[in-house]
C-alpha cells in the first residue's frame, strides 16, 4: 500500500479531480511577443449561454483585446466569441465587451497601478476551470521595438546552440 500524502485523505476524487478541472480554450500568443508580462491575476467572465456552448467549440479569439476599468468595474474589449450556430435569436454581439469578475479591492489596485505605472491589462488566455469560464489576464508594460529585437535574437541563438549540442550528442 503507498504510503499517504500529508492532508490527503484515501479515496478522495476532489484531488484527482482538481488536476484535470482546467481546459485551455484559447491564448493569446501575440500578448507575450507585443508586451513584458509583469503580473497574471485570473478572473472570471460574465457570459450568455450561446456564448459558453461557443466557446466549448473553441470559437474564440483573443488577438488585440485587451481590458479596461469603467465605473469600477472591469471590462475585456476586442475579444470575439463567434456568434453559436444553433444560437438563432439568443446569439449577442461577437465583440461586445465582456464584464470580468473580480473582487472590488483587486480592480482598484489594477485601476491604480495602470493610471500612475502606464501599463496595460491583457488577456493571456480562457480557459475552462470546472466548467466555469475563466480568463487570465496580466498586467504589462508594452515592448519597444529594440526590445522585440533583442528577444528574437536570444530565441535564435538559443535555438542555434540547442542544434550545436545535439549535433555533438548524437
């Protein structure tokens, strides 16, 4: 018999269950390359049923949205769930802004450190956190062309030096 984990009870399916709960949906790969990702914060989305069955098929697209704070709430604009195919008359707008579900204390820290530091709010990814849509958003400071420069010549020196390594392994 193996040995127990400490807090684990035997037999327990929420442990197994909680490591498997999360399903990525959609990232937002264009995020990592345009901005310096300072911090992640996850929040959850005020969505529609056609919206949720949409996003279970993978219709969603997170290239140039990002977040805002409006009347301390918090707002993700840009991001477009392609309308449901069965949807008919419940179907809403591809782009409409979406609410993000946060405690208030969070958003008005976000609120300030985005007016004073000049960063921005990105969506990073959706995903699906025991069927609820959640989505991960980051706090960052955009990247200066140099920046981007320098980022794809360490990429491809790494990538030289990993093929170096192996020619020589092998």
């Amino acid at each position: 018999m193996p040995p127990k984990a400490p807090g684990v009870k035997p037999g327990n399916s929420a442990n197994k269950k909680a490591a498997s709960a999360i399903k990525n949906v959609a990232q937002n790969k264009k995020a990592y390359h345009d901005f310096f990702i300072l911090e992640k914060f996850e929040a959850g989305v005020e969505l529609f049923g056609t919206e949720v069955k949409s996003i279970r098929q993978g219709n969603l697209n997170l290239k140039d949205s990002y977040c805002m704070v409006k009347d301390g709430e918090l707002f993700a604009r840009g991001v477009h769930i392609s309308p449901y195919e069965k949807g008919n008359i419940f179907n809403r707008d591809p782009v409409r802004p979406k609410r993000l579900l946060m405690h208030k204390r969070e958003i008005m820290r976000l609120y300030g450190r985005i007016k004073q530091d000049g960063l921005a709010l990105i969506p990073l990814s959706v995903y699906f956190k025991n069927s609820r849509v959640k989505i991960e958003i980051a706090l960052a400071r955009g990247k200066k062309l140099h920046d981007k420069r320098e980022a794809a010549a360490a990429r491809s020196s790494e990538r030289e030096i990993d093929r170096v390594k192996k020619m020589h392994n092998a």
